[in-house]
C-alpha cells in the first residue's frame, strides 16, 4: 500500500516507525564504535604493560650479565692466586718480584685439560710456596663447540667462586677440567656446575646462586681477547695460551718436566 492512499495518521504511525527503527539502528552502531573503541584500548594498554613488563625483564637481565663484572677479575681480566693459593682481591697484594704464570684457558679445550691434569700439582706447589703467582683468564672461546655454551657457563662459575669462595676456587678450577664435556655436545647445566661447586667444598648461598644465574657468562664472553693480550705484543689465538715474563711457551704441554725447564729458564727463582 503507497503513502497517497493511507490515512493521515496512518502516514504519522510509519514515520514514527521509520524514525523509531533509525534512531535504534544509529544506537547499535554506536555501540559497537564505542565497544571496538574499548577494546582497542585494552589491547593498546596490554601492549604497553607488556613493553614495560618487558623492559624492565630485559633491563634485569643486562644487569646480571653485561653490567655485572667479577670483583676478583681486576689483573687485564684475570683471576691471580699468590701464596698459600689465596685469591687475590687487590691489585696491590700483588709483588712485582714474584713471577707470574699467566694462562688463558677455555673449560671447554681439550688441549687446556692436557695441559691442566699434568702440570697444574705442580704448578700448585710453587704458587703455595709462594715462589710464583698464577693468574687465570677464563674465556668463552670455544662457546661454538658447545650446545649450550658451556664455555661461557662454566667460566662464569669459575669467577663466581672466586668472588665468593675463594679458597676453593683452584680445586674448583681443576674439577671442572676433571668433569670436562666432549666438545660439540652439551656441558652440564648450571644446577649441574653448582652441585659440582659443592663437592669441591662450597657451602656460600651466594656462591651457589652466582653459578645457577650464570651472572658472568656475557661478561666472559665480552672479556675475551681478539688481539694482542693484555701488556703483551703476544697475538691471541688459541687455548691454553701461556705467557711467563712476556714469552709465550711453545712446548709440548702435556709434558711437565719440559714446562718446568722452560719455566725456570724464562723466570728463575730461588
């Protein structure tokens, strides 16, 4: 039926109707603007939360890595042991008079442990008598040789030990050669190298918690060397490197009775 042949108000009832259904269908589709409005909003402010939220995750992070430096590491990035194999926390305590074997190793080298089982006893022997000092360069040279960069790891908890238990860290040092992983495969965790802590005598909490966070493993790895080391004109370029009156030793380091001869030719002592 048309407009012409309905009834005055019949014609006012359809307009009423007509207005009536557009003011509702402009109602709806407010409502859903405003809905979609709202919703963006959240996910806009879960966006920004998760940024924060992240930031500050990732800022923790950095700051127990990157940040973070060793306190005994002061001696060109090493660790020095002087006598009765006591780490030392200053570089004053260190005598200009007393020789001293610098080594740069990497816990994961095969060639560092051959060098380590035989000829560290004795190296002990004359670091305790006082006759030397041994100063140690962990780094994460070989970290590509291992699934979980366990060179890096390792290292770390090294220089945590250091830190906080010192007098363990030479008998630390030398179990984790003894606990050494084949190379291309993965070393033991950090809860691993912590339990390993604790059969070496550590009972220090803060100790054993440095070693599970791995809080020197990025610090390690910006530590270690790509050209001339430190006070040398010795170019870095494999583990163990062994340095003794700024002369590296090029014999075989599987052989303690040669490395003594060199050792006591380059830097005699009493």
């Amino acid at each position: 039926m048309s407009d012409e042949k309905l009834t005055r108000d019949q014609q006012r009832e359809a307009a009423r109707a007509k207005a009536k259904a557009m003011r509702e269908a402009q109602k709806k589709s407010a409502g859903r603007k405003k809905i979609a409005l709202i919703s963006g909003s959240i996910v806009a402010g879960i966006a920004i939360i998760g940024a924060v939220v992240f930031g500050i995750v990732l800022a923790s992070q950095n700051n127990a890595t990157t940040d973070k430096a060793p306190a005994t590491a002061i001696f060109d990035n090493g660790i020095k042991i002087g006598k009765d194999l006591k780490v030392m926390t200053s570089t004053s305590q260190a005598d200009p008079n007393v020789p001293n074997i610098i080594i740069y190793e990497d816990l994961q080298c095969p060639a560092c442990k051959q060098f380590e089982i035989p000829n560290m006893p004795q190296i002990g022997e004359l670091v305790k008598a006082g006759k030397y000092t041994l100063e140690v360069h962990p780094i994460s040279f070989l970290d590509g040789n291992s699934q979980n960069e366990y060179s890096s790891r390792a290292g770390s908890a090294l220089l945590c030990v250091a830190d906080s238990s010192p007098d363990n860290f030479f008998d630390f040092n030398s179990a984790l050669y003894n606990h050494q992983p084949e190379e291309q495969t993965a070393g033991p965790s950090n809860d691993a190298l912590a339990t390993l802590a604790q059969q070496t005598g550590v009972t220090n909490s803060k100790t054993l918690d440095c070693i599970k966070n791995a809080s020197f493993a990025r610090w390690i790895k910006n530590a270690t060397p790509t050209g001339k080391l430190a006070g040398t004109d010795i170019q870095f370029s494999h583990t163990p490197t062994i340095i003794v009156a700024g002369q590296e030793y090029q014999g075989d380091t599987t052989n303690p009775a040669m490395f003594l001869q060199w050792l006591q030719t380059v830097a005699p002592v009493a």
